[in-house]
C-alpha cells in the first residue's frame, strides 16, 4: 500500500495533486526531515542559552535548506507540471510560475 496518497491528500485550496516518482518523494522527504532537525537543534540551543550568533549561523544553515529544497522542488514542477500543461495548451500554468516565482524571490 501506498501511505503517501493518505498522507498527501491533494491541496485543500485549489485541489492540485501530483503524483511523484518514489525517488523524488523520498529525496524531497529526506530534505525535509534533515530541517526538522535543524530546526529541533536551534531550538534545542534556544534552550540551553545558546550564544546568539552560534544560533544565527544555525537559521542562516536551515534557510539554506530550505532554499534548496524550493530550487529542487521548482525544477521538478517546471520539467513535469509546467511543461506538461503547456503541451496540453494551458498556458495559464506560466502565470502561475510567473507568481510563485515572485513569491519566491520577497
């Protein structure tokens, strides 16, 4: 069975899913676990009065990973998402690149 189809619903917004290859779902989970646990480890530092720039050093890492988790992410959506509706001659899909890149780059 497939547990990822339970977990990942579809967005409850606009309705949008996609399907991902067992590779990208796991190189994309993989990445996101890694920032949890970043983000447990500032917090775990936050406790222990971490020195305020030993934490900065610690966000500057996760907003790096993140950062590469939105490159990786936006590349897989252009080769697959995007591409596919231009194919099949939606081209509203580029506005709405268009508009996550802007939101991408505030």
């Amino acid at each position: 069975m497939d547990d990822r189809k339970e977990v990942v619903p579809g967005c409850e917004c606009c309705g949008k899913k996609k399907e991902r290859s067992e590779k990208e779902y796991k190189d994309l989970h993989n990445r996101l676990s890694r920032i949890e646990g970043q983000v447990r480890g500032i917090r775990g530092m936050l406790e222990k009065d971490a020195y305020c720039t030993d934490i900065l050093v610690q966000v500057a890492a996760v907003n790096a990973a993140l950062n590469s988790f939105n490159k990786v992410l936006l590349a897989e959506h252009i080769r697959t998402c995007v591409a596919d509706n231009i194919r099949e001659g939606n081209d509203e899909v580029i506005d709405e690149l268009v508009a996550v890149c802007q939101k991408l780059m505030r």
